[in-house]
C-alpha cells in the first residue's frame, strides 16, 4: 500500500500583497498527476489547508475541484484531512458527510467521542487495509481546563498531560481495532503540532501554538504503535528526532523569502505489512524567489547575475551596507527595470540601526508577525527583563483566546 503525506497548503495565501492563486491550481494539478504516477492509495494532508479561517471563494473552489479530481482517481482510495490551526474547525467540518461519499475524511476539530478520529479504511474489496489516528490541530479548551489561579508552569504541565493523553487514547483504540481485526494493518498517526527540536525559518509564519515553552513537545508524546507519523505545522520538511517513519511533510510552496532556497517535497510512504519504507518527492517551483542581503555594490551585482541568466521572479532586498542611501527604492527600480523581476520588499537595515530598532518606512506591517510587533512594544515602554516571559506568556494566551473565539464564530 502507498500513502502520500502532504501538509501546509495554506490555499489563499499570498505574499507581500500579491495574490499565489496560480501557483496553488499548479500545486494541486501537479499533485493529482503524482497520485497517479505513483499509484498512491491514501493521500493524508495534516492541516492548514487554507491560510485563514474564512477564505475567500477562490480559495474554497481550488480545494473542492482538488477533491472532486482525486476521488475520481482509480488508484487513490481515501483522502484524509486533519484541521491545523490556520483552519477553522466548523468551517472544514461541514461538507465532511458529503465528502464522506467520496471517501474524503475529515476531521476538523477535537471530538467528544475519539471514536471518530479512529478511521479504519478498507480497500476496493472491502476488506480493512489502513487505520489512521487523525489527530486534528488540538486548542487549549480541547485539552486543558482552567482554574483561576494556576501559575503558569500549571498551565505547561496540563497541556503536556492532555496533548498526551490525547494521543494515548486514539492509539489505544487503533490497537484494539487491529487486534479485533486479526490482521497485520498499519496504524497511521497524524497531527498538527510543534515539536520539540523542530526546525524553522525566518519569516514562514510558523507561529507558537501555546501559551509558554508547550509549542515544542516532546517526540515521546507519541504512542509506539504508530507505524507511520504524518505531522504538519513546520514549514521545513524534516524527521521528527531522525526517524525515517515520523515526518513533517512541510509546506509545498515557499510561504515567504525566507524558503526560497528550500527543496519543497512530499512523503511518499510505502507499506510492506507493517514496514513502512519513505522516498522524497521533490515539488516543483512554479514562482521563483529570491532574498538578496548586501551592501549596494553586492545587492547590483546579483541583480545583474540574475538578468544576464535569464531569470524571472521576486525578491526580497535587505541592504547591509554602511553608507546611508536615500534613494535606495529608485535605485533598485533602475536596476531591475526590464529584467523581468519585480521586487516585492525592501529592507533598509542602515536606516533601521540608526533609528534604535524604529521600524523603517520601506518596512511594512506584514512583515511583521504579532510577536514581532509586541516584542517591541515592550522593547518601546522598557519592560524588565525578569517580567518579560509572564508578559509573553499572558499574550500568547489572549492571542489563543481570540483565535477560539472566531472560529467560534465562523
């Protein structure tokens, strides 16, 4: 049997305000044609299927076409899909008996009854082929209960329990189904989290899930029967403490400059028995980018080395240099005028240092993440040191807190 594990789609994002629709319809096209080329059984996507919890029609026709092509697939048999915490769990959730029909699972949120994250899959036959433990992104209401009073490391010692516990359960019951069952049946896991070691870039939007140091747990968390671990949530494909059979996928498209020079691949996963063997399947890059860093002499040397190869695409410039340039946007216009690359941002670290961290007109907001913003909120109004971490963690908690209450509204 043949899995293919994918994760971080993140269908409607765009980049420093220009939309990537194209390059996901590429995506999802080149997708479908690798199902078929390799003869895939079950396709697991572990969430952030969209970029926000309310996206645009666009974005929801691309991942709907998507599916309606797979389930046509002859090969492919099951589609699996956990929500991440980019998707809204009511919004993933609602088509999920009607895609049931076309034996797309999904599975949007934490479940009173683990019963239904226990999917046993069964083949054209009829006969059980695949259990899966498809474990959603888990929120804190899922796995911690409030009391007033609880310090901080109360909080971090719940949320390890319960995302253990969790996983424990689901495990116990996948065990049991293969033991009902008689038959020598991968148990697959799946989640949406951070863990502990997990490697990420500079601006890839891969944000802590949890109040205090809990965004990385520990790989233990994991119950041994998992044959298979299909993680999403970090960007960076990479094994999960150099397990060849427990991966982050990572995302399929550089979600921003800081990825440009990742190999972006998808695990493709084959079963002999219980014995899982993992090949790498490179994506291709349907929009180039590319972050040049420099002082200017540098910054117009690889701008007119990337114009005499041909090449087309966006770019990102952090000057370095230690002159003052004023005219630094008009300089770089110049440069690139006609050579078929279009720069997307600038940063001026010159004018920045000088300004004593002040953000530099040329920078803007989306560039920055909200812990980037509050971090110099506190940086502006001296906080002390020794209080930083509270006033970290007791952000982060409201940051949570309203990411529940809209998808609770949705």
């Amino acid at each position: 049997m043949k899995l293919l594990h994918t994760s971080d789609w993140h269908i409607g994002r765009g980049l420093c305000g220009r939309k990537r629709h194209e390059e996901f319809v590429a995506f999802l096209a080149w997708l479908a044609t690798a199902i078929e080329q390799h003869g895939v059984n079950a396709l697991l996507v572990a969430g952030d299927v969209f970029d926000v919890s309310a996206p645009s029609n666009r974005a929801q026709e691309i991942y709907y076409r998507f599916l309606c092509q797979v389930a046509a697939s002859p090969c492919c048999r099951h589609v699996v899909i956990v929500a991440g915490n980019h998707d809204s769990p009511s919004f993933l959730s609602a088509p999920k008996e009607l895609l049931k029909a076309l034996d797309v699972h999904v599975i949007g949120g934490a479940s009173t009854s683990l019963e239904d994250e226990v999917l046993e899959l069964r083949d054209e036959r009829g006969a059980p082929e695949l259990i899966v433990c498809a474990v959603p992104y888990l929120r804190d209401r899922d796995i911690r209960v409030a009391e007033a009073g609880e310090s901080l490391e109360d909080k971090e010692r719940k949320l390890v329990a319960g995302i253990r516990d969790h996983y424990a359960a689901v495990a116990a019951l996948a065990e049991q189904k293969r033991q009902e069952l008689g038959a020598d049946i991968p148990i697959i896991g799946m989640g949406h989290l951070f863990a502990a070691g997990g490697q990420t870039v500079e601006g890839d939007g891969v944000r802590e899930l949890y109040i205090g140091s809990l965004a990385h747990v520990t790989a233990d968390i994991f119950p041994a029967c998992f044959d298979y671990l299909a993680l999403g949530h970090l960007h960076v494909p990479q094994r999960l403490r150099g397990s060849e059979t427990k991966r982050y996928s990572g995302s399929p498209l550089a979600m921003g400059f800081g990825e440009a020079k990742q190999q972006k691949s998808l695990c493709l996963v084959e079963f002999q028995g219980t014995a899982a063997t993992v090949q790498l399947l490179n994506v291709p890059v349907w929009q180039k980018l590319e972050r040049i860093c420099g002082d200017w002499r540098g910054i117009e040397s690889r701008i007119h080395e990337l114009a005499a190869s041909g090449w087309r695409g966006w770019l990102e410039v952090v000057y370095e240099g230690e002159d003052i340039i004023g005219d630094l946007r008009e300089r770089l216009e110049a440069a690139v005028n006609g050579a078929g690359m279009e720069i997307l941002r600038v940063k001026n670290n010159r004018v920045i240092n000088r300004a004593l961290g002040q953000i530099d007109a040329l920078e803007t907001l989306d560039g920055l993440s909200a812990h980037d913003v509050f971090a110099r909120c506190l940086d502006a109004h001296k906080a002390p040191e020794e209080q930083r971490p509270e006033l970290l963690a007791a952000y982060q908690e409201a940051l949570s807190s309203l990411d529940d209450d809209d998808l609770q509204a949705q």
